[in-house]
C-alpha cells in the first residue's frame, strides 16, 4: 500500500503552470530522491505534500488522508509529515533543546519532561548532544540541518520531506548532513529527498525521480537512471550535473 | 533665582499636570497596545477583507493631523450625538486611536521582517497558525520592533501636550494657565520644556538598556 500517492497534481502561480500532471505513489519505508534542474518543479512539488502550497488540481493521500481537501485537519495530518528546509528554519530564539521538544509539548503530545528526553536521545542520534542547550546561532550550516532533522523527527513523522537539505551547506558540511539521512534510511524512513548531491541519490534512494518542466519525465532505480537512462531530457540534464 | 521661586511656588500645580501627562500616555499606549496588534495582525492576514480594514484604519490614523482627530472626537462626534463630552476620555480615544494606527505599521513591520521560512517550519510541525504567531514569529518581531515601538511611547507622550487645546490640563496646558496668571511666559515654558525633558531622557535610558537586554542569549556561551 501507498504511504503517499500523489494523483493528477496540478499547480499554478498565477499564469504560470508549475507542476502540469504529477502521478506518484510512495510505498513504505522507500527512499524517493527527486532531481532535476532549477525551476522544474520539484521543490513545489514537495511543499504540496504538507500544504505549504495549495494544490491547484489533483489530490495528495499521505497515509491515506486527503492533504489537499485537508479544511480542519491540515495541523493534525502536517504532524505526520516532517519536512527540512534549505534554509534550515530553526527558531533563533529558543535553545536547540527547545527548537526539537517546543511542538510536542505546545501540541500537548508530550509533557516538557517526556519531549526533553526525547530531545536529547535525538540529539544522540544526530550526534549532537553536547549542544543541547545552545542556540542556533552558534551552529554551523551543518549542525543547524542535523537539528532541524532531529526537529522534526520529534513529532515521529511517518513520511520525511527534504527540500534540498545540503544546498545552503559549505561543501565540508554536506557530508554530515547526508550520514544522517542515510542513517535514517537505513533505519526505514519513508523519504521524499529533493537534491542535486547525485552522489546521495545513487547510493540511497530505492528510486529516482527526474522532473522536467512540472512533469515526471522519467523514474527508476538509481542504476537505470543513472546508468542508462532513456529520456533525451535526462540524459541532457545527467550531463550537465555529473 | 526667578525660575526657582517659580517652580517653588508652581511645584504642585506642575507636578499634578505631569502627572496626568503621564497617566494619558500610559492609558492611551496600553490601548493603543491593544489595538496595534490587533491591526497589525489583521494586516498580515491571508484574507483580503481583514487586510483592507486594517489598511483603511491605518490610512485613516496616518492621513489626518492629531489636532483634527482630537478636535473630531472631542466636538465632532458629541455633537454629532447631542451628547457632553470629557476633555480627558476624548483625549484618551484620540491618542490611542493615533498610535494604534502607528503601533498597527509597527507590528506589521516586525512580523514582515521575519523570514517566511519561520512560520512555514512551524506549520511544518503541525503548529496552527495562532500558535505559531504567538511562540514563534512574534517573540521574534517583538525584538525587532522594540526601538520602534520606544520611539512611539516617546512621540506619544509627546503628543499629549496638544491635548491642551481641548482643555485637558495636562503639562503644557498646566503652563498655559499659569502664565495666564503671572505672564512670565519665558520662565515658565522653560520650565514646562526641561520638565518633558527629563522625563523622556528617563524614558530613552530605560528603552537603552531593555534593548540591550533583548539580543538573543548572545552573551550566554
């Protein structure tokens, strides 16, 4: 069964026509990397997944729930669906601590006590412990996406959506970043990874996505699409990356 | 001197007009307060109705001078009514009507400066709105907005001396009405000018150290 099944999705900016048929099913415990050049599509398409744009047609099932006819229960369904940013997105005014336990505790999921220790065996996870009780500021690009990571991993997402996660990273950053979305991985995470690190794409997913002009213009696992892709435009932009 | 014997003789007259200089402004910010973040709020909504009324409102607040929404709201609109009208209360409504307007642009401001990525994260994690507002932009904004919104308490108490002409006899017209009595106009606008002086120094010192205080645990580490 389909953890996200993404049908006929749509959308437009104004005149502009973003994503122009989209059809995508996401099973459980896959690792989905999507890539394609700037502009194509593909970060959009991601933000659909949790509403943070409105689908302009078409519908979007996470675990079953319809996000685009969401009305009421978009909080509750976005719960479910952790998402990392480019820019990170932590909050500057509360310590790394609080950045990861703040939404289970203020969603009354979790006591303060329950979501702190949740926190800090995250933070483990990340390998990040020691830096708990700092703020963001005092990070760096790449310890600042682990905890956006163990952020959002708090709230015990069934599905996690990365939005070019290493793009704003200096080059020395990128590799912790993607050691633990590997890790993640291996430890049976849906993923949906937006990313131009093909390197990570080649090694992690179980498919891979190319999207062109608001259309999947190609899919496969990573050996085919890499290896022997069949589409003009993939060989194109395969050309131009690697 | 003059100007000693003058604040000896005059000291409790000018001190009761300070003090309700001081009680408006404060009265009139708390409101003002109020008002300011709800407009403000109002203006950066997604609905356009909500921004339009807030966008009006503040236009309105902007667009005319104070002396005329004083004179509106302490002739106009009691006339208008055929009802009496106190000096103090209107001068109230109209201060805290005006600096709402300008506290409503202020708020704006400061959620507007505050990158969008902020509120998607926290909507990300399933926040609703109203939650995210109030524990994730606006803590934020708050510091951002503070040396603006300093300077509207400074503008505000500042302000309040035009209320004199509607006869509230606050400072400037505690003024006013002593040198109607003894006509030493230089000594005694000295005096009233060094009064609201001193008053805003004290005001600008403490608003100093507050936004010192409010970057983020810079010092901690």
């Amino acid at each position: 069964m389909g953890k996200v099944k993404i049908k006929n999705l749509k959308k437009s900016f104004g005149d502009l026509e973003v994503l122009k048929d989209i059809n995508l099913e996401v099973k459980e415990r896959e690792v989905i990397c999507i890539i394609g050049a700037s502009g194509s599509g593909k970060s959009t398409l991601l933000r659909c997944i949790n509403a943070l744009e409105d689908a302009s047609s078409g519908t979007i099932e996470v675990d079953g729930n319809d996000i685009t006819r969401a009305d009421g229960n978009i909080n509750k369904y976005r719960q479910d669906i952790g998402m990392v940013f480019q820019q990170f997105n932590l909050f500057p005014h509360m310590t790394v601590l609080k950045n990861i336990s703040f939404a289970p505790v203020a969603l009354k999921l979790k006591t303060k006590e329950e979501a702190e220790e949740t926190a800090l065996k995250l933070l483990r996870r990340v390998d990040l412990e020691e830096k708990a009780n700092v703020y963001p500021e005092q990070l760096s690009g790449g310890q600042q996406q682990r905890v956006a990571i163990a952020r959002a991993l708090a709230m015990n997402p069934d599905v996690m959506l990365f939005d070019e996660p290493t793009s704003a990273l200096d080059p020395e950053m990128v590799g912790e970043v993607l050691n633990v979305m590997k890790q993640l991985a291996k430890d049976g995470m849906t993923m949906i990874v937006v990313t131009h690190e093909m390197g990570f794409a080649r090694e992690v997913a179980d498919r891979v996505i190319f999207i062109d002009e608001g259309f999947i213009v190609e899919e496969g696992p990573p050996s085919e699409i890499f290896g022997n892709p069949k589409n003009q435009r993939t060989i194109n932009f395969l050309n131009k990356v690697l | 001197m003059n100007i000693l014997a003058l604040i000896v003789q005059y000291w409790p007259r000018l001190i009761a007009g300070l003090g309700l200089t001081v009680q408006i402004t404060i009265i009139s910010l708390i409101l003002a307060g109020i008002l300011g973040m709800v407009f403000g709020l109002l203006s950066v909504s997604k609905r356009k109705s909500l921004r339009a009324i807030a966008l009006v409102y503040v236009d309105i607040v902007r667009g005319t001078p104070l002396l005329v929404q004083a004179f509106f709201i302490y002739f106009g609109i009691p006339a208008a009514l055929g009802i009496q009208s106190d000096p103090v209360v209107s001068g109230v409504i109209t201060l805290s009507l005006n600096a709402g307007g300008y506290l409503a642009e202020i708020v704006r401001g400061g959620i507007e400066s505050i990158s969008r990525g902020q509120m998607e994260a926290a909507r990300s994690l399933g926040l609703p709105y109203g939650m995210a507002m109030r524990s994730v932009i606006l803590p934020q904004a708050i510091r951002t907005m503070t040396p603006a919104l300093i300077n509207q308490c400074i503008i505000t108490l500042k302000d309040t001396s035009l209320l004199s002409v509607i006869g509230v006899t606050e400072l400037t017209q505690t003024g006013r009405l002593i040198i109607a009595n003894n006509y030493q106009s230089f000594e005694v606008w000295a005096i009233v000018a060094m009064m609201y002086f001193i008053i805003i120094m004290i005001l600008s010192k403490i608003s100093k150290r507050i936004e010192r205080k409010m970057s983020y645990g810079k010092s901690k580490n």
